[in-house]
C-alpha cells in the first residue's frame, strides 16, 4: 500500500466502521422482529441490548466521534500506534460478528459487511505492521491495551443505549 498514504488508510477506519454500522443501524429492528420467537428462546441474544434504532443510533454517532477522533489526530501527530490498536480491535469486532451468527445459526446484523470489508482491513493491518517503524512488542501492546479499553467501553455503551432511549422518550412526551 506504498502508493496509498497514511493518511488516507487512517481515515478508513471510521469510513468502513459507518458503512459497517448502516447495515446494523438499517437491518436491526426488522431483524428483530423475523426472529422474535427464535431470540425468546435462544440463549444466545445477539443485540440484545439494542432497545431502538435511535438510540443505538446515538451509540453509534459516539462510536465513530471516537474513532474519528483517533483517525485525526494520528494524522495531526504523525503517530499511528494508537490507530494501529484501535484499528486492530475494530478486525475483532467483525470476528465476533462471525462468532455471533454462527451460534444464533441465522444471519446476524453487521455480518455481512464484516465479510465484505474483512479481507480489506486484514491486509491493511499486515501493510502496516510491515511499514510502521514500531516493534512487533510495541504492536501486541497497543493491541492488548486497545482491546481491555474497548470491552469495557463497549460494557458502558451497551448499558447506556436503554439511557439514550429514555432521553428520547423523555424529550417525545415533552409538551411544545
């Protein structure tokens, strides 16, 4: 990816994040609705926590702010190691997205991007690995690091979603 700057690779990761995100944001609540009865016996309930589409909306707006956020200023500094552990998180994510599909044993939202974009972000991580001037310890630990943040990022968006969606129905009974 010589002829590709960094600059550019960093600002896909929240390009491919939103792209990957319509098709949650999109397919969600319908989803939902095809497999009611399958997800009220499952024991595995993918998006579960998802109460509405505006307010997993508003989880994902502060999703990409952050890894908007992380893009610019790894261009603004010249320093992608943060990149590089958030990015590499991100590849985890759509690993999941399998995982989650697999053991529901139907479609699952986000799945179908994270196959579409996962050969893409795999060879990005590998070009970079090989370019970036940082030792292969330095990466495990961004990695590492990177991946605890995001469990426990992900923890609080998850229960913060059902308090975006009292917000919104606070704000819709609200006389004008």
């Amino acid at each position: 990816m010589n002829y590709i700057s960094m600059e550019v690779i960093s600002l896909l990761l929240p390009i491919i994040f939103m792209l990957h995100d319509f098709e949650e944001i999109i397919m969600v609540d319908i989803w939902q609705k095809k497999y009611m009865k399958l997800l009220e016996m499952s024991t595995s309930k993918p998006f579960e926590h998802w109460v509405s589409t505006n307010s997993g909306a508003i989880a994902v707006l502060i999703e990409f702010l952050i890894l908007l956020a992380v893009s610019l200023s790894s261009i603004f500094f010249q320093n992608y190691l943060i990149w590089y552990g958030v990015f590499f998180v991100f590849i985890v994510h759509f690993v999941i997205h399998y995982f989650l599909s697999f053991r529901f044993r139907h479609y699952t939202p986000g799945v179908t991007t994270a196959a579409i974009f996962m050969p893409l972000c795999l060879y990005i991580l590998y070009d970079c690995t090989k370019q970036f001037p940082y030792g292969i310890c330095a990466l495990a630990i961004t990695c590492f690091v990177n991946s605890i943040i995001f469990i426990l990022f992900f923890k609080w968006l998850t229960k913060m979603i059902q308090t975006f969606g009292k917000w919104l129905s606070f704000y819709a009974s609200k006389e004008k």
